[in-house]
C-alpha cells in the first residue's frame, strides 16, 4: 500500500500562507497517486496546475484552478483535466467552487494547513492542505462512500519560469 509518503519526506512545521490566491497564482506541477483502498489498486496522475485570473472579467480577483495531465491506472495511460474556481476573500482564505460555480470547499491557508470537507451525493471527501515552503504544497483527499474509498494524494512544486500573469513566459 505505497499511497502515503514515510516519514522522512513528511514536512515539518507547516508554511504560512497570508494571502491563499497570492500564494497559488501561477503554474504548478502535480504528482499524484490515486488508492483504490478497496482492492489496492494503485495510479498514478502527473501533470500541471495553472492558476490564472478569469478571463471574461466577471469576477475579478477570481483564479481558474486548471489542471492537465495523464492518469494511469490499471496498465491504461489517459489524459485527464479538471477545472475549478478560487474565489478569494478580503482576509486571505477562499472559496472554492466546480467551474460551474456550485461550492465544492473553503481554504485557509494562513496556518500553512487546513482541512476540509466534502459531501458529494453518497460520497465524503475529506481533504487535507498543507503548505511545506514558498514552492510546494500537499493536497491529501480521502475519499468514502457506499461504492468506493480512495485515497488520493498530490504534491504540487511551483515551476521555476513565470510570466507577468504567473504563466509561463512568452517567446522573445
């Protein structure tokens, strides 16, 4: 069951994080091992998170959380995405929201560590944010219900080039 890292690359304390948009505004790699805890079935997804302002201005200060990448599982290499919305508050923390606007979890990340919860019709996700230095974090989800319990956990490290709107820069 290799889901979980050991205890040598489990951070100490976590990093504090005033301003959660701030901190997450730009591109990102994720690693990703998904836990089919059920049958110990194991996957593996890696990709990039590219967090961006909105662009039809609507909602200004709100970042589209867009993430891009491969899930392999079972032997079966597919490409997979997701997007959500990262709506800040004037204190630092956010809303976060499914693309199409319905709530999915708040995040303070102010402490360098939150938690969270989930309900999704018979499922719970219990989600876990921990903020290890100024370019990584830790994302934990587990996930239960009547059909599936999973454990999914994620390490995103900020990449090294950005631009001015936090992407990558462009050509010269």
């Amino acid at each position: 069951m290799p889901a979980e890292p050991d205890a040598a690359t489990v951070p100490g304390d976590p990093y504090p994080v005033p301003d959660a948009a701030a901190y997450l505004a730009g591109r990102w790699t994720v690693d990703r091992t998904v836990l089919d805890v059920r049958t110990g079935t194991q996957g593996t997804y890696r990709g990039t998170a590219h967090f961006r302002p909105e662009g039809d201005g609507t909602a200004p200060g709100v970042l589209l959380h867009v993430e891009e990448g491969e899930l392999t599982w079972n032997g079966t290499t597919a490409p997979a995405t997701r997007t959500l919305r990262l709506c800040p508050r004037p204190d630092g923390t956010a809303d976060v929201t499914f693309a199409d606007g319905r709530p999915f979890h708040d995040l303070d990340l102010r402490t360098g560590h939150w938690t969270t919860r989930h309900p999704c019709a018979a499922d719970l996700y219990d989600g876990e944010f921990t903020v290890v230095s100024p370019g990584e974090w830790h994302l934990r989800w587990q996930v239960g219900g009547p059909a599936k319990t999973q454990l999914l956990c994620s390490v995103y490290r900020k990449t090294s080039a950005r631009g001015p709107d936090g992407g990558l820069p462009s050509s010269p």
